[in-house]
C-alpha cells in the first residue's frame, strides 16, 4: 500500500448520467483527476457543475456511468470505511450522544468494546471535544457537531476524507477557526482530502491545488496548484495573485469579463 508511485486516487475519463423522467442530466463529463496520498484537494465551482456528483462516485454512494475510478489501483465498487464523507449538515445521528457518533463505526464493524472506546477517546480528544462527549447533537453549536462529523469519519480509519462544503453553513469565525483545525489534523495524520467548496479564498487559503469545474456537462475545466507556504496569509500579496487568477477561471464560465 506504500506504493508512491501508485496515486491513492484516480479518476480516469469520469461521466455520470441521470435519469429525470425521459430527461437525461449529464452531470459529470470525462472527468481525470489524480490525488497522491495525503493531497489536500479542493473543488470549486458554480452549482450544479457535478461537485457533488464527483463525492458521492469516489464515497461508492453513486457508481459512475463512463470511465474508471481506482483506489490503490483497484476499482472502488461501493462505499468503504477508507473512504469518508463530511456533510454540510452535518449527518450526525441525533439520538446518538458524542462518543457513540464516534465509536458508532467501529463499533458496527464489530471492533471490541475495549478498542472503540480507546478509539473513541483518541478522536474526542484530537478535535477538542472532552467536555462535550457524553452531549447529544442538539446540545452543540455547529463548530462543535462538523468536529463530530469529521472526528466519525478519522474513527472509522479513513484515508480518504470526502468534504462537501463542510463549513458552509457556519459563521465565518468559527468557519476560519475549523479550516485552521482541520489543516492541523490534516499535517498530522497524512489524510488524503477533497474539498468542495463556493469560497476561492477557502480552496486558496486550504488546498495543494484547487480543481476549477464548470457546468452544462459537469467537467474539470482546469487544475491549479497553490505552491504558497503554510500558514497562509489572505491578506499576502501572492495570494491576491492566485485569487485573481481563480476568479478569472471561474467567471470566465459565465461569459463575464473581469475588471
Ligand atoms: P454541484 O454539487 O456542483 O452543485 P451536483 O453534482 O449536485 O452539482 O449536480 C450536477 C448536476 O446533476 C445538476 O444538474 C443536478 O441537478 C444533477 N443531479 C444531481 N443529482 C441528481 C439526481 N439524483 N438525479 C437527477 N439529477 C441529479
Ligand atoms: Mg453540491
């Protein structure tokens, strides 16, 4: 599994078509994207331009109707505990308190009781939630329950975490505070993930390369690297640079002209 020279991901010639009715939505079209292990990958672009198309084929919730998708070089032919999915709704199971969220995948793959609970222990630490794991869903702002979500998936020994606009419906502090954690978690565990979101300054601000999609079939339109130290100042010269060139990209798509 060490392999570098196998990409963990790969994407190749990638289409998805739905079915609405007798109209047919081609949601993703010849779709190529390689990740290496432990790439921070995002996603941008206007909705509706197969982001979530792409998640759900790479989660194994959806399979693809052209071309291939590989993990590890094998294809991926439904969903694995390898691969986790971050909601903007979080997804957690409300009757459920903290720890059982956490524990409730290992648990469910039959782990001891001893080994989820130390599991359990490790991830409630590792996204600051001590003082909140015996609380319930409800309980918790929505900081609290996207670090629930995200501490599921990390329990559920996941090497691919799939994050479709996680901080979306959250204000921009705690947004800024989570996107700060998750890059720590990130450099300290060796996660490969993909991030969809609507901020160009978030895809800068997180990501190894953003992937540029656009709409009408859905497509990969363009790839651009972030090559910009961490920790990364918005407010720094050479990433008002590449924000200018990702807004160009994207508003390129609808025919407006930048200024
Ligand atoms: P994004 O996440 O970028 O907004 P989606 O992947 O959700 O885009 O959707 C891409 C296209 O596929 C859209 O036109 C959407 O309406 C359509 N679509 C998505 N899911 C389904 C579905 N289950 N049935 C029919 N059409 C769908
Ligand atoms: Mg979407």
């Amino acid at each position: 599994m060490g392999d570098p020279t196998i990409p963990i991901l790969d994407l190749r010639g990638v289409g998805k078509e739905y079915r609405l009715g007798d109209q047919r939505i081609e949601a993703l079209r010849g779709a190529n994207l390689t990740a290496g292990k432990g790439e921070f990958i995002c996603l941008i672009g206007a909705s509706g331009c197969g982001k979530s198309t792409l998640l759900r084929i790479v989660a194994g919730f959806e399979t693809a109707s052209a071309g291939e998708v590989l993990m590890w070089g094998k294809p991926i032919d439904g969903p694995s505990p390898s691969r986790g999915m971050v909601f903007q709704d979080y997804g957690l199971f409300p009757w459920l308190s903290v720890r059982r969220n956490i524990g409730f995948g290992p648990a469910s793959r039959g782990r001891p009781g001893a080994e989820v609970r130390e599991t359990v222990d490790r991830f409630v630490e590792l996204v600051g939630l001590n003082r909140f794991a015996d609380a319930y869903p409800h309980q918790l702002s929505g900081g609290m329950k996207q670090r629930v979500a995200i501490a599921r998936v990390l329990a559920n020994d996941a090497e691919i975490v799939l994050m479709d606009e996680p901080f979306g419906a959250l204000d921009a502090m705690t947004r800024e505070r989570l996107q700060d954690e998750l890059l720590d978690l990130w450099s300290r565990t060796g996660l490969t993930v993909l991030f969809v979101t609507h901020s160009i300054e978030e895809a800068i601000f997180l990501s190894d390369r953003v992937v540029v999609m656009s709409p009408g079939p859905g497509r990969i339109e363009s790839e651009l690297r972030v090559g910009l130290a961490r920790p990364r100042d918005v407010a720094a010269p050479d990433f008002n640079t590449i924000r200018r060139d990702l807004g160009l990209r994207l508003h390129s798509h609808h025919g407006r002209k930048a200024a």
